[in-house]
C-alpha cells in the first residue's frame, strides 16, 4: 500500500517545484527589482542624465550673465540690451515702428 501512495507524493513534490520555479522566474523577470524594471530605470536614469546637462548649461549661462552684470565687469551691450527689454527703454535718436 505505501508502494502506491508514493508516485502520487513525488509528483506533487514536482508540481509544486514548478510552480514555485515558474513563481520566482516570473518574479525575477517582471517583479518589483525584475529585468524589466531595471531596463525602465536604465532608462529614466539616461533621460535624468540629458536633463541634467541641460540645466547644468542653463545654469552656466545664467552665471555667465549674472558677472557680465556685476559691479566688478559691466558688459555695457547687455546692460542696454537689458534696458530694452525689461524697462522699455530706448535712446532718445531711436525711432519706433510698431
């Protein structure tokens, strides 16, 4: 009788081995920390990366623009360029046409 019972032990000892190596295969494929989402933060991490110089250019040309309005070195064409601009200033031999 024992004879009998154990093909039908080892077989569910299989089946459940599967399923648990099926379970953890699909885990490790498209889980939390799988394959999949490791690709999508490889991703967003070089996209990050172009936004970063991006901004790190910006940033330089502010800095840029910001000295050649200092005390220590007037740009004196910037200055005028930014008088134009934000005050609507102009010279008194300029003509506008609108």
């Amino acid at each position: 009788m024992t004879s009998r019972h154990r093909p039908w032990g080892l077989l569910i000892f299989f089946v459940i081995a599967f399923f648990l190596g099926a379970y953890f295969t699909f885990a490790a494929v498209q889980g939390d920390y799988g394959l999949f989402r490791r690709a999508e933060i490889t991703a967003q991490s070089a996209e990050l990366q172009v936004q970063l110089q991006e901004l790190n250019a910006q940033i330089a040309r502010m800095e840029n623009l910001t000295r050649r309005l200092s005390d220590s070195y007037l740009d004196l064409d910037l200055l005028d360029q930014q008088a134009r601009d934000v005050l609507g200033l102009m010279r008194s031999d300029e003509i506008v046409i609108r």
